[in-house]
C-alpha cells in the first residue's frame, strides 16, 4: 500500500502523544479520531448520526472551550452566508438570492441532540454555524478527551458546494456535512462562521459507516472496507451485483487527513485505472451525451498524475476518485467533486487543478481562510504546468496567470492577500487575488532564484511540511535555504501589500567610448534585473543588478555571459550602468526575457537602436 512510511508513522506518534517536532521544537499540531455512524433517509433528504470524537490537545494550553463548525446552517433565509451573498457587490452567480427564497424542505441544518466529554454532558449553544461548548473538564496540554454526540441533519438543495439535486441531476453531493470540531493553532481557535469560502481542520482519522437506500452507488473519502457485503464491485472492475434488503451500509476508513467527503446517486457509473506504483483512480458519473468527455479522463488523469508526482511529490494515498457533483470543482481528501457535463479540456483542467489540491490545501494544509493564496495561489500555477505537458501546448504555461494578474491590477480592485478570505470588498478580488496573484507569487520565483532552485525548493516544502500546517513564513523559509537568499521582503511586498513592479529603461546615451544605461522603477516593489543586451553582431550579454536586501546573487543558469553589477538599493529610484561597448554596437536591451517577471507595463521594458 502506498501510504505507509516509516518516517511518517512515527510523525502519527508523535501527534497523538507528545509534541509534534516537524522541523522546529516549538512546532505542534492537534489530532482528531472520528468514528461516525450514519442513517440516510433518502424519501428525507435527512439524516441521524452518531460521532464518537477523541481529541488530541498536543497545544501548550489548557483548553476550556471547544468549536465545531455546522456548515449546513448556512443554507437558512437570514444567514451569514444568505446575507452576504444578497449585500455584496459582485456576488457568487450560483448562490446570489437563493438561500434567502428556501423553504423548510429546502433547508440544511444540523441539529444537535446530546453531546458529552467522556461521558458526561456539555453545555454547549449554537452561533448559526458555529457550535461553542463548555468543556465540563478543561482539557491540559498533552492529554485527551473523547466527545459523544448525536444529531440530526437535513441536505439543502445544492447551492454552494454541498447539496442534493445538483444541476446535472447528481442526488447527493455530501461535503462539509458533518459537525465537525475547529482547528485550534499558536493563533488560538479557528472556528469562523461559513458564508462560502474556505476551510481549516486538525489532522486525524476516519471511520464512517453510511446506511442509505439500496439503490444508491456511493464514492468519497477513504477505503472502502466492505466492498462485498455491499455488493459493489470496488474490487471487482465496477460490475453490480444484486443487493438485498432495503439498505446497505458503507464502510469507509481514511488516515490522515483533515477532512471527510462523499457522494451517492442511483446511476453513478463507476469506472477504475491503475496508475503507476499501485495508485488507483476511481471516476463516478452520469453517462448520457452531456458526458462523453468522461471516456478519455482516465489515460488523461493518469498523465496527469504522472507528470505532478514527478515534479510536485509523491501522491501518499492508495487511490484518488473523480466524482460529478456538487456545483463546480472542489478539492477534498482522496476525491473531488466535479460538474461534469464540460468539453474534455475544461474536464481535465478541472479535475488537474482539484486534484492538485492533494499536494496544496490536501497535504500541505495551510489556513485557507489567511493563506488562501497559497492554497489556490499554488494549485493554480501547477494546474497550468501539468496541463500545458499534458496537451504538449506552446506557449509559456503561466502566460494566462500574468494576464489576470495585469487585469487585477488595472482593474482596481487589488486587496492585499494577507485579507482574511471572507473579507475581501469584492469576490473579484478574492478570486483573482489568491488565485492569480498566489500562482504569480510562486511563478515569479523562477525569476529571482531561478527554475532549478524554484523547482527543487517546491518538492523540498513539500517533503518537509506536508502532514503539517505550514504558513507563508515556512514556505519562505524553504526557498531562502534553497537559494541561499533573503526573500522576507519579497512575500512582504507580494503578500502584504499591492505594490506593483513596473520598471523602465529610461535612457541609454553613448560616454567615453562606452554605453550608459539608466533604469528607474516606476512601481512601488522593488525586484532584482535582468537585462539582456544584444549587440549589432548578434552576440548576447546578460547584465544582472541584484538587490541589496536579497543578501546574494541567484545562480547564472544560462549559456550567457552575465555581468553582475552593483546591487541596487531598493531606496534609490534610478540605477545606472555601464555595457563597454560603443553605443552603436549595441542593438537592443530588454528587461527579463523569460517572462517571469509580473511587471505590469511591458511597453517600457524595451530599448533598440534607431
């Protein structure tokens, strides 16, 4: 089985039973085990469940509260996410006034029965959808407690994410539909109210057992553990077989992971390939006309899955499942859902960029509400890499990012990406903030350490932080070590703020039998320069100005003769130098030809000779 490494079962160890080390002594994580039991009324749409929850508190703090999230809540007239969907300026096309216009039927809820901590029972309230409990015993560093509960819940009509009866007629798209407890970090509790965005979790396992109607084909999180009782042929190459009774009980078990996700509908054709090392992958969909693109998915995904492990890390799990439903794409452990009734390059861009969301968000499970940007930010910059090999593309493969980032830019609605990620004005600038700007943050350090450091410094965050929760100063911290640079300033301008990079070739004027260039930065980020020079020969030169604060030079990757100048001052607006040829040798200098370099106006980057 592909998940099981040595190094990684000691880490689970270590995070059940004492401070997590990871690459810091003062480093921990919280651990959680959830055995769930499930009764699905599908005549309904409602459910009963049972939740036997052990809690790991591997913090240094006593913990006299606890928060679980109660994500159905929000599809309730009046809600946080209802209201903010009808007062937002640009609001999400799928939700718009929908929730407010829901009927009882309609609703989503949860509704909690009982909860106990070791037996005894809480105090508890629920905050729409937050649950905030009372610990009977507060909870001391290093040691655990075991949280009971029963609840009811209702599916809501599919709206954002989860749902029944989605668009293209899936049945149950089941995602954040459990009560499930908060991440609690050196920030303290994460328990932030659901109006359509992100997600955070502690680590920790899963047993789930789902009783549903007889008919229904179920895929999602974990392994199957009863493939025969069921009498789904998981195992044996999708064939059904006759089932007896009127419900059948799934069993799923997932270890390590922060999260739990699963479908069902009644016609779910279930299809299986084997990549390489074992690697199974599993698609669930409707087949009809609208999705004949299905067919070819599989070779495509397995490529796909190739080229990623190669460049971004070994995929650590058994098997990964392609499921339609739900109302776009969403990444969850071990599976996606996905609308499916797409043309085959929308189907397998989807699908790249979700399943990408193993490695960023899955793996390396950063606070998408603080860091969304690195979560989608570096799914969006590997969804272009691994899709432009895959369809051999010419072109550069990040050209479409620096466009958006361009549009961001000029459109005016750039926030900083350190905004919480239900607080931005405008989804605009949420969407193309921590999706485009996040893949251009990761993009563009090809252009200040170089593609052959930027490349082994992202398998190297991965190794190193994946299991974990790592933050934007870890994930700087990699690349620093890597390069052998200073690049705290660089997420400072990036992230911290909307600085933008725009620089200019100012003059270029003949003295002393030699060329001087003057450059200026015209935008409020500094960067490093790179100046390619071409001489009436055709012969080519590249002239490298560092900057100061970066505390060193990037390697010299080129077959070109470089030049390093003077490192430039980031206080200084205007930087001069000398080329020793005679101006009218020289052809044409450029700034940056890889095209890394996110400066937003091209039209001064260029000098030629009259």
């Amino acid at each position: 089985m592909r998940y099981r490494f040595f190094s990684h079962f000691i880490f689970k160890i270590l995070c059940c039973f004492s401070v997590a080390t990871g690459y810091s002594q003062n480093y921990w994580q919280q651990r959680v085990e959830y055995q769930m039991d499930v009764d699905f009324d599908v005549t309904s749409n409602g459910f009963f469940g049972t939740q036997t929850l052990k809690y790991y508190n591997n913090s240094p703090d006593t913990l006299k509260k606890v928060f679980y999230h109660l994500y159905f809540n929000a599809f309730q007239p009046g809600s946080m996410m209802d209201t903010r969907s009808r007062t937002i300026s640009d609001p999400d096309s799928r939700v718009m006034d929908r929730i407010s216009q829901l009927d009882d039927t309609e609703i989503g809820f949860h509704e909690i029965l009982s909860l106990k901590q070791d037996g005894k029972a809480l105090n508890y309230q629920v905050e729409g959808t937050v649950l905030e409990v009372d610990l009977i015993r507060p909870l001391p560093p290093q040691d655990s407690s075991t949280f009971t509960m029963e609840f009811e819940s209702q599916v809501p009509v599919q709206i954002r994410r989860s749902g029944r009866d989605n668009a293209e007629g899936i049945e149950y798209s089941m995602s954040q539909w459990y009560p499930k407890l908060a991440e609690y970090n050196e920030s303290g509790w994460h328990a932030h109210p659901y109006v359509g965005r992100e997600f955070h979790a502690p680590w920790g396992d899963f047993s789930v057992n789902i009783s549903i109607d007889k008919d229904y084909v179920l895929a999602g999180t974990g392994t199957l553990q009863n493939p025969n009782n069921i009498g789904y042929g998981y195992e044996d190459d999708g064939i059904k077989v006759k089932r007896k009774g009127k419900k059948l009980t799934w069993q799923f078990v997932a270890e390590d992971v922060h999260d739990f996700v699963w479908a069902a509908d009644p016609d779910y054709k279930h299809v299986k390939t084997k990549a390489k090392d074992g690697l199974v992958l599993h698609f669930f969909y409707q087949e009809n006309e609208n999705t004949a693109a299905w067919s070819e998915l599989p070779e495509l995904t397995v490529k796909a899955f190739e080229f990623i492990e190669e460049n971004y890390g070994e995929y650590p799990y058994s098997h990964y499942s392609v499921i339609q439903g739900g109302d776009g794409g969403m990444e969850y452990p071990m599976a996606t859902l996905i609308t499916g009734e797409r043309n085959l390059r929308s189907l397998v861009g989807v699908t790249v960029h979700e399943a990408l969301h193993s490695w960023y968000q899955g793996l390396l499970a950063t606070n998408e509400s603080y860091y969304a940007w690195m979560d989608e930010g570096f799914t969006t910059y590997a969804t272009a890499e691994t899709t432009s090999a895959i369809f051999k593309d010419d072109g550069p493969a990040q050209e479409r990012n620096y466009q958006r980032y361009n549009y961001l830019v000029s459109s005016g609605k750039e926030e900083p990406l350190t905004t919480h990620s239900d607080h931005f004005t405008t989804n605009a600038a949420y969407g193309m903030g921590s999706y485009t700007k996040g893949a251009v943050a990761l993009a563009q350090m090809n252009y200040l350490i170089g593609k052959q450091k930027t490349a082994s410094a992202l398998k190297k965050y991965y190794y190193q932080w994946r299991f974990k929760h790592p933050d934007a100063n870890d994930w700087i911290s990699v690349f620093e070590k890597e390069s052998e640079l200073e690049l705290d300033w660089y997420l400072n301008y990036w992230i911290n703020t909307t600085h933008s990079i725009d620089y200019s070739i100012k003059k270029v004027e003949a003295e002393n039998g030699q060329t001087k260039v003057t450059m200026e930065r015209l935008g409020g980020m500094p960067m490093p320069m790179d100046l390619y020079v071409t001489f009436t020969d055709e012969s080519k030169e590249l002239y490298y100005a560092p900057l100061v604060m970066m505390r060193g030079e990037k390697e010299n990757e080129g077959d070109l003769k470089r030049v390093t100048l003077p490192d430039w001052p980031w206080t200084h607006p205007e930087y001069k130098f000398i080329i020793d040829r005679p101006i009218d040798q020289v052809k044409s200098i450029q700034i940056d030809e890889s095209g890394y370099l996110a400066d937003i106006n091209l039209e001064n980057n260029r000098w030629e000779r009259e």
